[in-house]
C-alpha cells in the first residue's frame, strides 16, 4: 500500500513499513487542493488520478500545470509533503497557499519560481526542511520571501540565492547560507 514510515514508532513491537517506491509527480489541472488526487499526475501521463505526495516523492509545477492562467495551490491538510519541489517551470505567477496552521515537509530540494505568491489564511505558511543526514539539499527561493522556515533534517542545507524569513529554526543538520543574506 501507500504508506511511508515517519518515525516515532519505537520501542518494539512498532509498526512496520513495506518499502515504498518513489514516485515523480507533476500537478495538472489548475487551480486546487494539495490533497485532490485530480490534479497529480506521474511524469508519464497528462492527467491526474495519483495519490497525494509523499516523503519520497518528487513533486513539479510546469507550463501542464496551470490550463493557460494563473493557477493556486492551497495546502488543504495539517501537512504536506514531498521530496523535492521544483516550480521552475510553473507559468504565471502561481500562488503557493494553506489554510491555517499547515505545513509543507520537504526531505529535499526546494525551488521557487520568481514571483510566485507565499500565503496562509491565519498563521503563517511553514516549510519544514527534513532531509536525511546523508544529503546535501538546496534552498532556492527565488527572492520569494518564506514566513516560517524549520531546519529539522539531518542533511546539509546549501541556500543558491538570498533567504528572506520572517522566523528562522534551526535544530538539526548544517545550513550553508554560501555567503547569501538570510
């Protein structure tokens, strides 16, 4: 099945996990919710039906993503995750959103188009850097300025451009700001 082992699950007897494979998803459609299975799509197919990202996951905003306009993205649940989440190719100016209190988990890559719209309805969007402590990952935000950023991963963080925070945690793992102004 679909599930992926976030930890917390000791001591023994704990869940266990069958090994999940990693998936490339692209998000089709337009506008709409994280959790919508409509709009992820596999790399290889141009409509939606895939279940929502996991940790293992690599996610992709493209010129597919938005029908011809301006497209929204609303985190729709407490949290959400991927791997790497890269909107280089989005059109449009998209608009990343949450309704309040979300989180969006990332165990990888973070890259932001220029421009795009950051919000959250009440508290503020939060990103959470989780990667493993064998990676090395990189931040680019694309002069897009993040409200909340936690640095919870194990892995070595490397900031390709300026990091503009409102609130910055960092607990675990080593940022790299690169000499790039945080």
């Amino acid at each position: 099945t679909n599930s992926i082992d976030l930890g917390n699950n000791s001591p023994a007897p704990s869940w266990q996990f069958a090994p999940s494979q990693p998936r490339s998803l692209r998000w089709v459609g337009g506008t709409g919710n994280w959790n919508d299975l409509s709009h992820w799509a596999s790399s290889a197919l141009p409509t939606g039906g895939e279940c929502p990202p996991t940790a293992l996951d690599d996610v992709a905003f493209d010129a597919n993503s938005d029908n011809g306009v301006p497209f929204t993205v609303t985190i729709d649940a407490e949290n959400a995750f991927c791997r790497n989440m890269d909107w280089s190719y989005a059109e449009f100016s998209p608009k990343l959103t949450a309704v309040s209190g979300s989180a969006i988990n990332v165990y990888g890559n973070l890259t932001l188009l220029p421009n795009m719209a950051l919000t959250s309805y009440g508290i503020p969007l939060t990103f959470r850097f989780k990667g493993e402590s064998s990676g090395t990952y990189t931040i680019k935000t694309s002069g897009n300025k993040i409200i909340t950023a936690y640095f919870q991963g194990n892995g070595e963080y490397l900031l390709d451009g300026p990091l503009t925070v409102d609130y910055l945690y960092h607990s675990t793992g080593t940022l790299r700001t690169q000499d790039n102004a945080v």
